[in-house]
C-alpha cells in the first residue's frame, strides 16, 4: 500500500524547509514535523515591540555564491546590513575582525608595516616556536597585545575551557586585515530578510503541511511508516540510540530584555572580550533592520556546558568526538531509506548558505 508522503522532514530548519521546497517543486507529497511550537529552527524570530529578535542567537546571511543569494531573495528581500562587530576589553571599544582600526586603537600606529612590526616582534618575543595548544598559536599568529585583550577571555569562556587546555587547530588561523575595513565577512553578498528570517521560512515551506509540537522520537514506528523516505536534520548520534556514544556539544543560553530607550550600544553586535563577564556578546536586533522603534531590545548571549536537556548550538570536532561520528556516519551511508542533513544530522558546523547548498545537492541527486 502507498504510504500517504513521499518524504517525512524531520525538523522545520532552513535544510529542511529547503529540502521540502524542492521536493514540492518536484510533486513530492511532503509533511514537516518538529518538536518546536515554530517552524524555522535556529533562525526563528520572534517579534516582540516590533522589533524581530533572533530567538536563538545573531544570524547573518553572507555568501559569494550569486546562485543562493538569487535564491534566497525569491522568497524574502534582503537588506544592506554589513556585519560591523565591536569588541569591548577593560571599558576600551575595538574594531572587529582584526584591521588597521582596531591596530591604532591599540597602538596608535597608521601604517601596515608598522602594525607588521610590532606583531613580529611580539611573537618573536613570545619564544613560541611550535605551538602545543590554542595560546600559544594564537600568539604565534597575531602576538601577545591582540592574544590577550580580543581573544583569550572570550574564547575560554565560548569553550569553557583555559585556552591552554584546548588544541591548537581550533585557531588554524586569524584574519589579520591591513585595511581601514570594519565588515566581518569579505563575502560579496551580506544582509539579513526585511521583515526577518520568518519570512524566509515561510516562503520555502508555502503549500506544505507542517506540524508543530511534535517529538519524532515519542513515536518513530507511526513516523517511519507514513512516508516512503524520511529527511531527518535532528542529532544523529540520538537517530541511532546513542549506541555508540554521546557526540559533544556547546551550549548558550540567551538572556533577552525589553529596554525602554531608543538605542542601547548603537551596534547590533558588541563582544565583551574579558573572562570575568560571563557573556560573551550582546545582540541589539533593532540594528539589523536600521530599526527606529521607540524602544529597543537586546541579547546577552552565555556560553554553557552542554547535556541532553540543552540545546545543541556548536558541535566539538575534535579528534574523540569525530572518532565517534564517523561510526554514526558509516551506520548512515547504509541506510537507504533516511537522508541526514543540516549541522546536528552531520555534525558540523555550518553557515546558512553551506546548509542552503548542501539541502540544493542532496534534492537535485535524488
């Protein structure tokens, strides 16, 4: 008998509202389920003073491919937001990503050679040679001034860890700018939906039947039997019963408030680099959608250990962990009846646009 779907999407996501366009396109009967009482995922906004607020943290869409830029503006019109973040250590404000701002900011120089200069002579200084672990390799890159005021304090707290117990091919590299350009990303495409991610959601999963508040695992057999093949972008260590181990994560834990003034820190990202804050950034998402509401609201954003109560945010690829997803991954390729995709499914950090491309691949080869 045929099963009333042809594809049961597991998780409402950006690679599963993707994935479900497509297929729709193609005449697929599809249904989305997911656990949230939202559709979206991790890019779900929720509006609140009419400001839209990134619920689980800041999302900047970048690109240098035209094709998923193209793609993304059919459904939602993208703004010029340019991803300008600050960094503040000991109450001094720094430019971000590293450039020859943020270097007269902290000494005063004007000229790249001079900025060469002192960082040379900082790791020369340094005496490290071979790096052994995150510290010593990121003052090897970008010396000791750089080191302790704009990464130590807010990569411990990110991982939890002293950056002397943590490896050192987390930092393989540091963009280091010899220009007076404060833009993060150097993709050519960059900005954020008008009128916010939801709209972008709503467009790829237009047509398609959707539940919400539903948990996959509260009843697989009845979910494995209603469509011929299942799209599954949840944990994939937790699709296998966890038979092999627990795959490690990190953790936030976001903490919103509704503030009654106009403008809070006049950016709408704002590191705070020192150790003994205990969050790492705050978001004011009013900025990325030039908003002028009478109020404003903001994110304190808090690294946290995780467990299986949490939320997954960012997956620890290291050598023990990756030992672990490899057996999960070689279980997967097997099975011919579930796809796995997105960032828990394969366990992998993953920008929008990388998500994008990858649920585009895995719709057009089937």
């Amino acid at each position: 008998m045929n099963k009333p779907y042809d594809y049961l999407i597991v998780g409402s996501g950006i690679y599963g509202a993707v994935f479900a366009h497509e297929a729709k396109k193609k005449g697929k009967r599809c249904l989305v389920i997911d656990k949230r009482d939202h559709s979206g995922g991790n890019v779900y906004c929720e509006n609140i003073e009419n400001i839209n607020v990134h619920k689980y943290g800041a999302h900047i869409f970048h690109t240098n491919d035209k094709f998923i830029w193209d793609y993304v503006n059919s459904f939602v019109e993208f703004n010029r937001y340019t991803n300008s973040p600050l960094a503040i250590f000991k109450n001094e404000l720094y430019n971000l990503p590293f450039n020859m701002n943020t270097f007269h900011q902290l000494w005063k120089v004007t000229t790249p050679n001079e900025v060469r200069a002192i960082i040379q002579s900082q790791i020369k200084a340094s005496g490290i040679v071979n790096p052994k672990n995150l510290e010593e390799q990121a003052i090897f890159l970008v010396g000791t001034d750089i080191y302790y005021k704009l990464i130590k304090g807010y990569t411990e707290k990110q991982w939890g860890r002293d950056a002397k117990d943590l490896p050192s091919f987390i930092i393989k590299r540091l963009p280091v700018r010899f220009t007076y350009d404060n833009n993060y990303f150097n993709d050519k495409y960059q900005g954020i939906p008008v009128g916010g991610y939801n709209k972008l959601i709503n467009g790829l999963l237009d047509g398609i039947e959707v539940k919400l508040n539903i948990d996959y695992f509260d009843d697989r057999e009845k979910w494995n039997n209603i469509a011929e093949k299942i799209v599954f972008t949840g944990k994939i260590d937790e699709f296998y019963n966890y038979q092999y181990g627990l795959l490690q994560y990190r953790s936030l834990k976001f903490e919103h408030e509704v503030l009654d003034t106009d403008n809070y820190q006049g950016n709408a990202v704002v590191n705070y680099t020192e150790r003994d804050i205990p969050y790492t950034r705050i978001i004011e998402h009013k900025h990325f959608e030039f908003g002028n509401q009478p109020k404003t609201i903001i994110t304190k954003e808090f690294p946290e250990e995780w467990n299986q109560k949490k939320e997954p945010y960012y997956p620890i690829n290291d050598a023990y962990n990756m030992e672990i997803y490899k057996k999960y991954e070689a279980l997967a390729q097997h099975n011919n009846n579930v796809i796995f995709g997105g960032r828990l499914a394969e366990y992998k950090y993953y920008d929008m646009h990388q998500v994008i491309g990858s649920a585009l691949k895995k719709s057009q080869s089937i």
